[in-house]
C-alpha cells in the first residue's frame, strides 16, 4: 500500500462509515413510511447517480471507452461521489487494479480469494471496504492531474451530505430516510458486480478469470451486468453485446444508450466498439466449433 498523505488517508478512511451510516439511516423509513413522491425520488437518485457511475466513472474515466468534455467529465464525477462510491481516484484505482489481478490474491475485490462461498460473496460484495484492501496501491496520474477531479476525489463525501440535506429540506425525515434508502440500494447494486458477475451467469466470450455476463446484475446497473463482454472488451462503450449460435446479438444496455445520447448533442464521441468479426473470434462457442471441426474431418479420414 502507497503512502498517503494525512488528509488524503482521512479522506479515504471516511468512505465505509458513510455507507454504513446510510444503511442505519434507511430506517427512518420504517417510521415515515413511503409516499409515492418519496418512492420516485428513491428511483430518481437511484437511476442518476448509476448512471454517473457507470456512464462516467467506468466507461468514461476508467476505460476511456469514448471522449466527453472536460465539464462533463467533472460533473459526472461530482454525481458520482453522491453516490457514495468514493472519488474518481480511489474508483479508478481500484477499478484498474480489479482488471490488472482479476480473481487472483491481488484482486481487491474478488469472490474467491481470499474467501469462497457465502464467504467469498459477503467479501466481495462488502467486507473488502472494511479491510487494508480499501486503500487503492496507486492512484491514477491522469486524475491526479487534474484539479478539480482531485478535488472531488479528497472531498467525496460532501457531495453525498449536500445531496441528504437537499433531500431533508424536500420533504423532512421521509425524503431523508428515502435518499438513505436509495444510497444503500444503489451501493448493493453497484457490488452485484464484482460478486453476482464472477459467480452466476454465461460466458460466451472467452477471458482468463470467472466473469460472467449476467441479466440481473444488467437490470439493476444499467448495464455494467454484462460483465464477460466488458472483461473480453475492456474499452467498449457497449457492454450489452453476446454471440448466440454464431450470431452477434446485443443486449439492452441503457448506459449506452445515455452515451449514444450524449453523441447525438455532441458531448460524446469516438466511441469504441469492437467490430463484430473480433467478437466472433473471442467467441467461447466459435472456438470450440474450431476445435470440434478438426476433429470431425480425422474421424473421416479414419473411416
């Protein structure tokens, strides 16, 4: 682990209790109860601050997947840290140390090591945030570069406070315990990820770890579910791509969507793809055709 510098350790140090705080928080709920404005609100900052942390932290700052302005970017990201994901930095860091180790002991956040089973998933769908694994090993320079994504990183959690106190003044105790609730959804739906998608799901690509594209994970994060593609095709903006007897079939895939609508207004372009012969070739399926055909024309040639 990296040293780090007071502030930036107390900064870092910060991220679980917070969550834990909005998993406390959610039972303001049970005495509120939910109106039907406070249920759309609960949907509203669940839908926009994935996005944000799909469409912006992952595509966009991670993996590069396609060009947005320098505004968009910071926004994005400020979104983002309202989620309660940490900043830019601590996302991207650990993002790109999860691909670099995937499934190894050096994965941050993998559910079979250093855990399997039950174990392995509680691991990875929280108990790393609460280990020495929470602290990235290095940041990334090009984030580090840049003031206001630097900014953001170190005061992650101001933006999640002002978002709870914007809530409050809506609507009082069940607007606030509702972004409590929507913060803590929005967390465990965000985990799904590293957890559900390396332990239940279909692989038709072929990559050298447990990624799995996998429908429900798909549902509740706009997308990232598809896992498998994105592992097979780490810089595609479209991760709802798979290969169905010999066929590209795309997936929905609403992040994409949002960034195909960015395009359209000119906040978004070269958009990265992979052509439809380089998915064919990555094909779990396609390769075994090739393996099998071999096969078959000896078993001919004996008869």
């Amino acid at each position: 682990m990296r040293h780090y510098s007071p502030l930036t350790r107390a900064s870092y140090l910060i991220g679980p209790p917070q969550i834990i705080f909005c998993h406390i928080g959610s039972l303001i709920v049970l005495s509120t109860g939910l109106s039907w404005r406070s249920i759309i609100w609960i949907v509203f900052l669940y839908a926009i601050r994935m996005l944000a942390t799909t469409a912006i932290y992952h595509r966009l700052l991670t993996h590069k997947s396609y060009q947005a302005p320098a505004p968009l970017l910071w926004v994005g990201c400020f979104i983002a840290a309202s989620a309660g994901q940490m900043g830019p930095s601590w996302w991207k860091a650990h993002h790109l140390t999860h691909h670099h180790h995937v499934d190894s002991e050096l994965d941050p956040h993998s559910p079979y090591t250093p855990f399997q089973g039950m174990k392995g998933f509680l691991w990875s769908q929280a108990g790393w945030l609460v280990s020495r694994r929470s602290f990235p090993g290095q940041l990334p320079a090009d984030v580090e570069s840049d003031r206001v994504l630097r900014a953001i990183d170190r005061l992650h959690f101001l933006p999640l406070i002002l978002l709870g106190v914007v809530s409050y003044y809506m609507g009082g105790l069940e607007y606030l315990g509702a972004f409590f609730l929507s913060t803590t959804l929005l967390f465990h739906g965000v985990q799904t990820v590293n957890s559900l998608s390396h332990l239940m799901g279909k692989q038709p690509f072929i990559t050298n770890d447990h990624s799995r594209n996998n429908s429900l994970v798909a549902f509740l994060t706009l997308g990232e579910g598809w896992h498998n593609l994105h592992h097979a095709f780490g810089s595609s903006s479209r991760h709802g791509i798979t290969v169905r007897n010999g066929k590209i079939v795309y997936l929905p895939d609403p992040t994409f969507y949002f960034i195909k609508l960015l395009e359209s207004v000119n906040l978004a372009s070269k958009l990265r793809i992979p052509s439809e012969a380089n998915l064919l070739a990555r094909s779990r399926n396609r390769n075994l055709e090739n393996l099998v055909a071999p096969a078959l024309v000896e078993i001919e040639a004996i008869d």
